[in-house]
C-alpha cells in the first residue's frame, strides 16, 4: 500500500495523469506474463493491474473471458499469478501492482492467509469485482494488516448513498466505470462519463481513474482530461492476442501502451 500511496502522491504533486494497463496473468502464454510486466512498466505505466483468471468473470467483455480461460488451460492459478509478481519485483521494487479479481479465490483460501502471501509477493493493492461495499469492511481491516489497499469501483449507476459510502472507504484510487456494462464494449460517452466523473471526484478522497471503453490514445485522454487517469485493459489484451513468444507480447504490449503515455502526458490534472 505503500509503494502505492506513494506512486499516487507523486503524480499528484507532479500534475500528472496516472496510465494503468490490465494484462491476465498467464496469457497470451505463461512465460510472456513477467516480460509483458516490465514492457509495461518502461513504457509508462505508473500502476499495473495483473488479472487474477477466473472462471466466471461476470464483469469482463469477451476479450478478457476469453484470456482468463486461455490462462487457466495453462494452469495459471493464484500460486503462478504470486510468482510472476515476485518474479518481478526482483527487478522492479518500484511499480505498484494491484491484482484483480474475484471474490472467491480470495474466500477459499481465507482473506488473511490471502493477503499475506499477495504481501509477502510484492502486492501492493487489490481489487475485488463481486465484493459489495457493505460487506468490505472485514476484507479492508484484514488487507490493511498486511499492507494491502483495497480498491473500490463505481459506476454510473451507483446509487449517491453507496457511492458516498466507496468515496470514504475507498483506499489507493478508486476505479470509476464509465459505463454500465462489461469491458471491452465500444460504445463509450465520454461527454455523460464526465459528468459523472465531475460528481465523484466531488466527493473522492482518492484519485479516480476511469475505465472500460478506454481503446487507443485517442480515448484515453479525452477520458482522462475529466479524471486523475485511465484504466486500459481489454484493447491491450487484444493486441497481444496470437503472440508467437514472450518476446513478441512484450514488444507489442509496449508499442501498444507509449501513445497512450504520449497522450497522457500533455494533460494535467483537473482542480
């Protein structure tokens, strides 16, 4: 959390928007998930957020789906997802790393036998799709033990009272969702998504960084302009999609993430 706070207070002193790339772990193949990491990182990242495969992701589009099924056929459960950012963090103890999720891996192995390995891994934060604002309170207290954020999302449908209730538990940032749907849809607004972005930071106490519907430069900054920064995630998968090797992912994962740092760097944070 740390590692995270301080990453978040740095751009935010710096005027900064904050870029956030989504990968699966274990796809486009296992060995491909460290090397596109670090591609990631010295493309311009500031946080990256590593998908935990699941075999029921409700809230991801078809792209992510299927990437979480091609990585579990690979055997790419939590012990590979701790690897690979233990892996990394032998060469990277800068970037912060949120994994994300769902909320019954978590519950199978306990909250506190889960924090404290995704800790002792180099995890900075994590962020739990199905996990109901009501029922975080016990999940953030034994996370925070273990120096972990737990990251809250929002969307355009969250009621005021619940939204209040994330704004002021909300840890690290808060993932804002520009639209009602799964990832990966086209079919952003990014004038309504403002709006809603003006009323959340309102009230925030955390940056707010928006995702879903986020695909190329283009829609990173015009989203970006409203909030502290952007989530990319399906459109990044998609890129990496048919790589012959590591190598090849972490090439195109880079290629694809510096227009959108390039993009990012020319905006500076709304009041």
């Amino acid at each position: 959390m740390i590692r995270l706070q301080q990453r978040l207070d740095v751009l935010r002193s710096a005027g900064r928007k904050a870029l956030v790339p989504f990968i699966t772990a274990g796809d486009p193949s296992l060995a491909a998930t460290v090397p596109v990491m670090h591609a990631l990182a010295q493309a311009g990242a500031d946080v990256l957020e590593l998908g935990v495969p699941f075999s029921d992701p409700m809230a991801d589009g078809p792209v992510i789906q299927r990437s979480s099924e091609r990585a579990l056929a690979r055997g790419a459960g939590l012990t590979y997802v701790l690897d690979c950012v233990r892996a990394f963090r032998q060469h990277d103890t800068q970037t912060p790393v949120v994994l994300m999720g769902y909320l019954n891996p978590v519950e199978i192995r306990g909250a506190g036998n889960f924090a404290q390995h995704a800790a002792q891994a180099g995890v900075d934060g994590m962020l739990l799709v199905d996990l109901p604002p009501e029922e975080a309170g016990l999940y953030q207290a034994v996370f925070e033990e273990h120096g972990l954020a737990l990251i809250s999302l929002a969307s355009p449908t969250t009621p005021q009272a619940r939204l209040e209730r994330l704004c002021a538990q909300a840890q690290g940032y808060l993932y804002y969702v520009s639209y009602a749907g799964v990832t990966g849809a086209a079919h952003l607004d990014v004038s309504d998504a403002s709006r809603h972005l003006a009323q959340v930071r309102a009230i925030a106490r955390v940056p707010v960084l928006a995702g879903f519907g986020i695909r190329d430069a283009e829609s990173a900054a015009a989203m970006a302009i409203h909030a502290d920064g952007v989530v990319v995630g399906s459109a990044l998968v998609a890129a990496m999609d048919g790589s012959v090797d590591a190598t090849e992912a972490a090439a195109r994962a880079g290629a694809f993430l510096r227009p959108l740092r390039d993009a990012l760097n020319g905006l500076a944070v709304p009041a």
